[in-house]
C-alpha cells in the first residue's frame, strides 16, 4: 500500500484535540513528510505547528517518528515534545493508530487520505 499523497488530519488527546493535513512520499518501506495543523488545548487556546516526520510502512503497520518542528503560530510560549506514532494499515485511504511523546502523553489519530501523489 503506497502511503504518498495528501492526508487529512485528526488527533484526539487527553488536554485537547489537533486538526490540520499530512503530506507523505513513500519510496520502498520508508516514508517521511510533513504535518501540519492546529493544537487547540483546553482552557489555554490554540497553535499552529509544523512537524517533519520519518518512519517505516511495513505490510500492515505504519511507525512514524518526529524529526523536527517549528512553531508557525502561537500566542504562549510552547515546549513541544516530539509524537511517535504507531498505526495498522488496514484501509488504502484511512489510517489510523495512536501516539506518545517523552512525556508520555498519548493520543489517538486519523489520517484519511485527499489525494494520492502522482507517480
């Protein structure tokens, strides 16, 4: 299954939830993209994020892994910690899984897929 393409994104967590879009390319069983969407945690406001990530496809598992981020947005100071995230590929077009940061903090995600990159 060939992950490339655009994704919407989703995550739900225990202070808040995020939305925004995911960008892959897949070459092989490696995949690396961008994330990029909106925080909003409770009783605090929202930010907007970008995140590059790297990771492994294998046949029914996705394991993604933060490299980097930069804060696009934000009216507070923001100490991020970086999310692995953990899938099972069951569906071409829907992915979906959970993550942990260091402070293991986990969350649950979805990821439907927009369009799928040219080859």
């Amino acid at each position: 299954m060939d992950l490339s393409g655009q994704w919407h994104f989703f995550e739900q967590f225990e202070a808040g939830f995020d939305m925004g879009y995911a960008v892959f390319r897949q070459k092989k069983e490696k995949i690396s993209g961008t994330l990029v969407y909106r925080e909003y945690i409770d009783n605090e406001g929202s930010f907007l994020i970008s995140i590059e990530v790297e990771g492994d496809v294998f046949d029914d598992r996705l394991m993604l892994r933060g490299k980097s981020y930069e804060i696009i947005e934000a009216p507070f100071h923001i100490d991020y910690c970086l999310d692995d995230r953990i899938a099972e590929l069951t569906d071409p077009n829907r992915i979906e899984g959970h993550s942990v940061d260091d402070q293991n903090l986990e969350g649950r995600f979805l990821l439907r897929r927009v369009f799928p990159m040219e080859s």
